[in-house]
C-alpha cells in the first residue's frame, strides 16, 4: 500500500485531512466530546442537532440496537443555544479539524433564528436538520418532505448566515432528487443524506409494548446503506442535471462502517462519508479504521484521490 | 450483541435500609464488579443502576428511592417485570490484590458490596468503610460481616460507628491496621471522591473510583456522559477509572450534565 495515496478532500472550500465525519447526534453533546473523536480520526465533527429552548428529549429506552442496524427516538433532546455556543468554540479551539453545527428549529422563522445565534460561534460549516423523524407530533411533518418548506427553510438560514450551509435531508420521502433540486436552487452549499429511515418500531414480545418510549425511531446503520447510496446516487445524478456536481459537496451518510461502504458513497457521489452507528459496532477509531482502508483501497485499485472516484458509478 | 431490554421477573425485594430496595433476579447476567445495567420500567422511563450481588444462578440491584424512576422502582413486587439491558462499562480491577479498602458513601456502597464479595472469594483482606446519613441509611452490614469483610461504620449523625466522614476513617486506616493496603476503591458522592484521591496520593496507593453521570444508551454513542475536557465517556472509558484518569476530569466534584446535555452544579450521587 502507498503511504502517500491522498485521502483529504473538500467541503465547501474547507479542507479535511480525510473524508470521514461524524454524524450528528452521535457524542456531540459536548465541545470536548468532539474533540476526543477528533482525536480518534474524524475529519470532520458534527454536532448534535440544536435548537434555540433547552429540550430534555424522550423519556428511556430512546436508543436500542437489532441484529442489523439501530433505532432511536432521542427526541431531540439539547441544551439550547447559549449552551451550545460554548460547546461549539471549545471544539473550535480544540478539535484541530472542522466543525459543523447542526441546528434544527420547530418553524421556518425559528431556522433563521437558530442559525443567526449559532454563527456567532464560527463554526465552519452549518448542517440545517430538516429531517429529524423523531418529533412528528410535536412539530408536524418534517420539513424536509416538502420541496417548497425544504427551499423555504434553506432560504431563511442563508439570509441569516455567512457560513457555508448544509442541508440534511431525510430518505422517507418521494423523490430524494427533487428536494435535493429544491435546497441546491434556494441556495443549499452542499447536502448530508441521510437522516435515519423508516421510522422503524421493535417490540418486546414478553411486555407486548414498544421498547422506544417514542414506540416507533429512526433506523440506521448496515441495514440503511443500499438506501443510503442509492439517495446520494440520485442526489447526484440531480446535481449533474443542474451542472452544480463540482460545486455542491455531498456528505453520504448511513450505514458506512468499513472502509468499502466509503468507497460506494465516493462512487455513487459523495465527497465525504457520515459516521454514526459505525462507532457503535466498530469503536470510537472507526474514522482511523475507516480511512485507512479507503486508503488501502485507493492503493490496491490505483486511484489517486476521493475526487477521482466521486461519481464514477454514473454512466 | 443486541442492545435490547431483556424481560426479567422480580424474584424477591429486600429492604435494605430506609428508601433502598435490593430486587434480586434469577439468571445469569455475567457481570463483573464496577459495571452496570440500565433498567426499564415500561411505560416509565429507563435508567442505569450498578450490579449489587452476583453469584451463579442470580443477581441484584439495589434502588434508592430519589426521583420519579426510583420510586415506581421501588413499589415494585416480586413477580413484576421489567427489562434490563447491560451489563456495560469498565470494572475494578480485582486481581493481584490483597489488601484492599473500600470506601463507599450513600448509594455508592451497591458495587462496592458485589466487589466486596468478590474480593473474599479471592482471599483478599477487605476493609469496608460505609458512611451514611444516619444508622437507618446502612446497608449490607450483615451480609458483609458473613462474608468475612471487617466493616467501618461512619454517619454523619453519630447514630452509629464514628462520627463524621469515612474519610476521616480511611486516613487512619491507611496510617495504622490497613498499612499493607494496596488498593483502594470509592463510590459515592464525588466530594467524598476527591479526598478519597488526596488521601490515596499521601499515602501512595492505588485507588479505583467510579463516576456517575446522565446516561441515555449506556454503550457509547449518544455522548450524554462525556466528562470535560478529556471528551471520554462514563459508559464506556468507565465508570470505574484510576484515580490518574479522574484527576485529570476537570468537571469531577464540579458540574455534571442533565438529559438535555447542560452543565449543573454537582449535588451529590444517586440519580
Ligand atoms: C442515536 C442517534 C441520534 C441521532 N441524532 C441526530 C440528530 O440530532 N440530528 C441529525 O441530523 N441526525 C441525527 N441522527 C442521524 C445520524 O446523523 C445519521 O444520519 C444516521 O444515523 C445514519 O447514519 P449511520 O447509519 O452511520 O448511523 C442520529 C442517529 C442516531 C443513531
Ligand atoms: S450513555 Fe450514551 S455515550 Fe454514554
């Protein structure tokens, strides 16, 4: 294996040193736990989801794991924005690599809110959470199912924000490609997919009840990666219809847990990989072990950098 | 492994002291001293709570009564069910010791007591010192006393043994009959903790504590019990640790964070 194969890549004109990020709602609560799994090989960070009131999140169990994936209904739970803004700058200080905020809010006023307050942390990226499944009845249906909410929410954060934006967005949809459309033509700097699919519900057959206090959660890991390719594979077949592929960064998220799952977002689309579940089956280094064996792969198959296999599935 | 509750069936309820509870489970649960388990009460909420007992065909956690969990915890009778998921996180270290003193305040004598036992079944010499409010709060004492364990009284109260902090009792243990101690163990709350390690240092031994902190998944991915500025988490990286990890904990003995992930001030053990 060569040594010198480059594995950093390019988000929104930010560099990381290489292509794994950790998804949100994944050890983000605080600024030091971020920066401990920067220390562990993440190229990038992600915060857990804020919003602007404190919000205790779901009553236990809210996370729980079946023989392929995870499912969780977190409810998301966060300190609120004044909390978090102190979060974000100890990361900043302290990470060494770049940190993206991620933010949710309850109404498309609120997203301009939320993402005015948290700039003035200066993180580097901001990811808009349009897709949180977990909060429905609270919040009505995600926004992120409807293309003109989508654009509307993408809208308000880019007037409130100098910071590059993402938008994240949810696999329980219609068609992936006309939303990612949507928030590309309202302004979107790049894109994160997925969010968790489903909602998925496991039951305990001894209690007949629900074990997730919410009943039904989010799934993730292996069980949502061919989804998870094939949303980013779309989203960038929709990018290249709009010729915005080189300038719009995807980050494929879900599922990715070995070096190969990297390499099939890359092909299919993605610039950078999301990490959540994998830190659960593979340990808090699962961002060292992953890029090392991208890297062993780019070795093997003579591939020169993350750019030269983005998209290559494509005809 | 599968991070599910698995459905469990009160076999027995001990009433340990005033507000504690010890429920006592058949069945193997694998566990070693220090680790714990997170239990649900369906249609309640779920929280973590260290392993009191084991021996080869059952186990038990003990319950103090504190909060809204605890309490519909604790009105549970033998026959209810309810789920356990674990056992999770770090364990005391319980090998190549031979005098060992335990240290435990409050709630925070429940692990001690399983690590207590296994200490005994290993030959190990076990000083015990438990502090408490108050004579009604003790627990175990008789049970330890069978095991061969020499049990330290301290209450805050007088109302049994020495009057004032286990601390106190512990500088004059390592100073006098407990001089060959090589390892000391704490649990409770993290004031006591801190001058458990001040104490540990003077005296040049080794000592093992274990944290607590809001957990939500109990396996390292919800992020909930990270403790500043190290970023590690309770649930996994511990919640037994070194004395050199946890005096490099800057929260320890200051703040903790609630289930909404803000900091507050650090009013004691038991959650
Ligand atoms: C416990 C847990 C909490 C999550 N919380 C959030 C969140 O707050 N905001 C968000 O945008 N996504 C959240 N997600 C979704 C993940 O960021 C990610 O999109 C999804 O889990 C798929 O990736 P994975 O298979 O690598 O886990 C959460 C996922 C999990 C498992
Ligand atoms: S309780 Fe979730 S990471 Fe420790």
């Amino acid at each position: 294996m060569d040594n010198y194969t480059d594995i950093s890549t390019e988000l929104c004109g930010m560099k990381l040193l290489n292509p794994t990020v950790l998804a949100s709602g994944i050890l983000g609560v605080s600024g030091s736990s971020l920066a401990n799994v920067a220390r562990n090989g993440a190229g990038a960070v992600t915060t857990k989801s804020i919003g602007i009131e404190q919000r205790k999140g779901h009553p236990g169990p809210v996370i729980i794991t079946y023989d392929q994936g995870m499912v969780n209904a977190v409810g998301l739970s966060t300190s609120g924005i004044k909390e978090s803004l102190a979060e974000i700058e100890y990361a900043k200080k302290h990470a060494g690599v770049p940190i993206i905020a991620s933010v949710f809010a309850s109404t498309v006023k609120e997203f301009g809110i939320v993402a005015k307050e948290i700039s003035r942390s200066n993180p580097d990226l901001i990811e808009v959470n349009i897709s949180c499944p977990n909060v429905e009845a609270e919040f009505g249906r995600p926004f992120g199912t409807d293309p003109k909410i989508s654009a509307d929410v993408t809208k308000i954060v880019k007037k409130n924000t100098r910071i590059p934006v993402i938008v994240k967005l949810s696999p329980n949809v219609g068609s992936i490609a006309q939303i990612a459309k949507a928030v590309v033509k309202a302004g979107a700097d790049g894109i994160t997919a997925i969010n968790t699919a489903g909602p998925g519900m496991v039951i305990s057959i001894e209690t007949a009840r629900p074990i997730l206090s919410n009943k039904a959660g989010g799934v993730s890991g292996p069980a949502i990666k061919p989804i998870a390719v094939r949303c980013v594979y779309d989203i960038y077949a929709a990018l290249k219809e709009m010729k915005k592929e080189d300038k719009i960064p995807i980050i494929g998220t879900g599922g990715v847990t070995y070096g190969n799952d990297a390499v099939e977002m890359f092909m299919a689309g993605a610039s950078a990989v999301g990490i959540g579940t994998g830190v659960y089956i593979r340990g808090i280094d699962v961002f060292r072990k992953v890029s090392y064996e991208v890297k062993e792969f780019m070795g093997k198959e003579n591939y020169g950098s993350i750019a030269s296999m983005r998209g290559i599935a494509h005809d | 492994m599968t991070e599910q509750p698995k459905i469990h069936s009160i076999k027995r309820v001990i009433d340990e002291a005033k507000d504690a509870r010890t429920f006592v489970f058949y069945g193997q649960l694998d566990s070693s001293p220090g680790q714990f388990v997170n239990v649900w009460i369906p249609g309640v909420d779920e929280k973590p709570y260290s392993i009191s007992y084991q021996d080869d065909e059952k186990f038990a956690i003990t319950c103090f009564a504190v909060g809204n969990f605890s309490k519909s915890f604790n009105g549970m009778k033998e026959g209810d069910k309810i789920g356990i998921r674990g056992p999770y996180g770090t364990r005391f270290t319980t090998s190549g010791i031979r005098n060992a003193v335990l240290v435990g305040g409050g709630c925070g004598t429940a692990p001690l007591a399983f690590l207590a036992n296994e200490l005994r079944k290993r030959k190990v010499n076990v000083d015990f010192i438990m502090g408490a409010r108050s004579n009604e709060f003790l627990m175990y004492h008789e049970r330890m006393v069978s095991a061969g364990v020499n049990v330290h009284i301290a209450t805050d109260d007088g109302s049994a043994g020495f009057k004032g902090f286990s601390t106190e009792l512990l500088d004059r243990l390592l100073a006098g009959k407990a001089k060959d101690a090589d390892m000391i163990y704490a649990c409770g709350p993290e004031i006591m903790m801190k001058k458990v390690i001040d104490i540990a240092d003077r005296h040049g031994r080794r000592c093992e504590l274990s944290l607590e902190r809001y957990m939500k998944c109990g396996f390292g991915i919800c992020g909930q019990c990270c403790v500043d500025n190290l970023g590690i988490r309770v649930c996994k990286e511990g919640p037994v640790m070194g004395k050199e990890i946890v005096k490099h904990i800057f929260e320890f003995n200051k703040y903790k964070r609630d289930s909404s992930g803000k900091k507050v001030p650090f009013y004691g053990s038991c959650n």
